[in-house]
C-alpha cells in the first residue's frame, strides 16, 4: 500500500483562507479511496484542534528554536482522513492562518513555517519515531517548501519529495538571518539552493530540493516556464521542466452539490433547474437587490487582490449597469478594492450588493442565485470557483489563463453546436473584452433553449477528483521507482 504524507498549511474543514485548503482536504479523500493510505500533517491552530476528531497526543518534545512542541493524531470530521496536528500554541494558537487582522503578516511566519516544514521533513524521513513510514512525501505551497530541502540534507534511505505549486505568487521571502535559526545547513543558502536575491524564499527550497514538481492544472505548468507567468522563478522551472507536471484540482463533488447543498434556499439539479430561480430571486432579497427573475444577475466570489481582476471587473461597472445587469459581489482581501466595491454598492443600491468578508453560505447561495459567474483572473493555477459555478448552472466568464483555460469551454458557435460549450472565454483581459464578453453571454442569456443547454452542459461535466487522483498515485509509484 502506497503510503503519502501530505503537509499543508490549510485543510478545509480544519483551517482554510483559500483553494489550497479545498484540495487539502479533498485530494486526501479521492487518494484514500483508491486505496493510498495518506495523512495529513498540519499546524494545530485553534480551529483545527477545535473541529479534529478523536484527538490524542503522539509525543511532545523539547525543540532548542522552537521549544515545547507536541504532535496529535486525529481524523477528519466526516471522512476519517488521519490528521497529524502539531500543537504549538506560541505559533498557532491566534485566529489569522498568516495574518493579523489588518491583513499584515504575522512577524514569526519563516519560525510557524519553518517549525511545520521541519516536522514534514522529520516524520517522513528514516528517523521519524512514528510507525507510519512515509514512501513519499508530499508538499505544498512555501509553508511546506523547506520541507524538502530538510530531508535533502538527511542521510538516506530518505523518500523522494514531490512539491505542489498552488499559487506561485506566494513565495516565503524572508532575511536570511533566520537560516540558522531554522537549523538548515549553511551551504543550502546559496543561488542553487534556498538564496533568492540575498533572502531566503521557502518556495525556492521546494523548487529545487523536491524530486518533483507539480501544480495544479497542466496549462499553469507551461506558464510559469515563462517570464509573464512565472514571477522570477521561470529560470528555474524551465530547468526542471523535466520533473514538473500538472495535474488538475478536481472539486468536492458532495460539498458543492445544488441537489443536496444546505446553504442553498432550493435544491436543484441538471434535470430540475425550476429551483434555481428560487435560489436568485431569494438571493435579491437577501442582498436587498431588486426582485426580478428577468434581470441578469452577475456573481462574483473572490479573495480582492489584483489577480483575481476585481479592479478590471470595478472599471467595467460603469458598462455593464447599461447593459442591464445586477451585480453582487463577495470577498475582502486589498483595501483599496473593498473601499471602491463598498462605494459602488452605496451609490448602486438596489443593483450592486457588495459583502466584504468571508462567507461559506453566501458563497454557495451566490453560485446558486447568480445567473452568470465573473472570475477574470489575470493568472489562475487551478481556481475552483468556476468549476463550483459550472456545476451549479452559472456559467463563468473567465480570462484564458491556466485552470480556467483548461476546465471552460467557450461558447463559439462550433462548441455550442458540438454541445461541448461551458462558459466565456475572454482572449486579452481588460474592461472592454470583459465588456465585450459578458455583452456575448447576456445574448444567449435571452435565447433560453440555448442557455439551458449551456447550463446542462457545465452541470453534467464531471469535476470530481477520482482522475486526477490516480494521476497523483501514478505520480508517486514513478518517484518510488526512482
Ligand atoms: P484562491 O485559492 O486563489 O483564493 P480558488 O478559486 O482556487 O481561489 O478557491 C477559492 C476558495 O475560497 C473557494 O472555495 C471559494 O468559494 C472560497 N472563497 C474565496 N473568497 C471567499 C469569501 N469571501 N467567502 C467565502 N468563500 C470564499
């Protein structure tokens, strides 16, 4: 039996501020069922400790940086998928997974991460005290990244190390001073090791020692070869070309159901759409937007940074009120963006509805109420809020890049006709093809045999992780075989 350890800094149910922790506590599910037996090692914050189930203490020990630090075993509620937590109240007993409340990094993050990464290391490799003896381990995103170049520099046997790229845009750049801190030896922190432009970047740890690389759709793992995409780290990927790949994030199939979703105010299905009528008209009323079935009401749920195209989305708004549109808006991230979309909303009322902050409900009531999904990413290594929005009968405009490249289908006349079309495709993202493109989707919006053969179409495609799964055993059969 394949045996994984999986580190993560998020796993949803148990911690998450974005789509990393959807595949943490996914991926795991869809491996275990093909028969991999794979744990999860995460940090103990509050909201882990507080939600993992039949929690007890492996062993605590006394560590010269860190200090008293223990390991808990665990399960996940509702899928049984073993969790190690590491208990370390100092570092991840405060609500904010990298952040303070206004959104600053916590100071320690390189000692929080650090501490998870070394653990990672310590209990995959040959002298981890755990019964479970690793094949591979398996890392993600920078929080992880050391994690590699630890088992790098034990003496073997030592498993291989594959490292995930969630979001290269991440990259754990901090002074070099805490090298030796982190007890890492000297020499890693070199321009072949760990050194990024006199820092230490975690993410490069991961990038160079890892036996191989992944990210999370194939079209991600041709950009960041490039210098548009790749965000100074192109060099270095074009060089491991060979070792890396790309594997598509598949989505939580009974989480994101319309037919048995909890938050929803209708179920609704594929073959009975009636509900999601009921859905938007209760939306309006929830978000005290105009009650019309009619009106096309556009979705958007987002962190608010600059890749997502929130700002290119709020230079359209102007247009797409012409068009006719209703707009409703959930996310927080950037303070410049949550002031505008705040404004907009006053100035708009009755036809933008802006939420600032984060809304598990209110996004799946989103997906489900919203006629048509906006996600204009400027880069996007996976994204899962499309596929959510395909599956609930709200086909997305999205910007041709990465996951949202490789999982919508334009609606060009040939895919429509072929019955293959799922969503828009934008070619050039700015506000007029945005404009331009949501022109096109409100269009076939009017012609409704069309549109409900759009939906079906999206609803029916499968986006669970059962392929992508076996591409990840086969992935780890391959490192094990050298
Ligand atoms: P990313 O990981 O880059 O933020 P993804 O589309 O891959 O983007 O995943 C985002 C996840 O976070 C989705 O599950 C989405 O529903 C959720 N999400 C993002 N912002 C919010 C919010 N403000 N409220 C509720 N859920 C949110």
């Amino acid at each position: 039996m394949m045996k994984v350890l999986f580190a993560t800094s998020e796993a949803h149910p148990l911690a998450k501020t974005g789509g990393l922790a959807d595949v943490s506590g996914s991926l795991p599910v869809a491996l275990q069922d093909i028969g991999v037996d794979v744990r999860v090692l995460m940090p103990g914050y509050p909201s882990a400790l507080a939600k993992a189930e039949n929690l007890s203490r492996v062993f605590r020990i006394d560590l010269p940086t860190h200090g008293e630090t223990a390991l808990l075993r665990g399960t996940f509620p509702g899928t049984g998928v073993p969790v190690y937590l590491i208990d370390h109240a100092g570092y991840y007993g405060r609500d904010g997974l990298y952040q303070d409340q206004s959104a600053q990094d916590w100071p320690d993050n390189a000692l929080r991460f650090g501490l998870l990464s070394q653990f990672a290391a310590w209990l995959a490799g040959s002298k981890s005290p755990l019964g479970f003896k690793a094949d591979v381990l398996h890392c993600n995103d920078w929080q992880t990244g050391l994690a590699p170049a630890f088992l790098n520099f034990e003496k073997p046997p030592r498993p291989p190390s594959v490292f995930t790229i969630h979001n290269i845009a991440y990259q754990g750049i901090f002074p070099a001073a805490v090298v030796e801190k982190l007890g890492l030896p000297k020499e890693s922190f070199s321009v072949d090791g760990m050194e990024y432009y006199g820092n230490l970047s975690f993410l490069k740890a991961g990038l160079v020692y890892a036996d191989r690389i992944t990210t999370v759709s194939p079209s991600y793992a041709k950009e960041i070869q490039t210098e548009e995409f790749g965000m100074g780290f192109q060099g270095l990927l074009s060089a491991r070309k060979n070792v890396l790949s790309g594997i598509l994030n598949g989505i939580d199939t009974q989480e994101w159901n319309p037919a048995t979703d909890p938050h929803l105010y209708a179920p609704y299905s594929a073959d009975n759409i009636a509900g999601k009528s009921a859905n938007k008209l209760s939306l309006q009323g929830e978000l005290g937007l105009q009650y019309n079935a009619k009106t096309p009401l556009l979705g958007m749920v987002s962190r608010m940074t600059e890749q997502k195209g929130s700002d290119v989305v709020i230079e359209a708004v102007p247009k797409l009120l012409e068009l006719g549109v209703q707009l409703v808006v959930l996310g927080s991230g950037d303070q410049k963006l949550e002031t505008t979309w705040r404004k907009l909303a006053n100035a708009n009322p009755g036809r933008i509805a802006v939420v600032i902050g984060y809304n598990e409900g209110l996004a799946h009531r989103i997906e489900a109420g919203a006629d048509i999904f906006l996600m204009p990413s400027r880069f996007e290594p996976c994204g899962l809020n499309q596929m959510y929005s395909l599956r609930y009968g709200t086909p997305p405009v999205v910007n041709n890049v990465g996951g949202l490249a490789d999982t919508v289908t334009h609606a060009s006349q040939e895919n429509l006709n072929q019955g293959e079309a799922t969503g828009f495709v934008i070619n050039f993202l700015d506000k007029y093809s945005l404009i331009e493109t949501v022109s096109r989707a409100l269009i076939l919006y009017r012609h409704k045999l069309a549109w409900q053969k759009l939906l079906k179409n999206g609803m029916t495609r499968d986006f669970g992780w059962k392929k992508s799964a076996h591409q990840y055993l086969e992935l780890y059969q391959d490192m094990c075989e050298g």
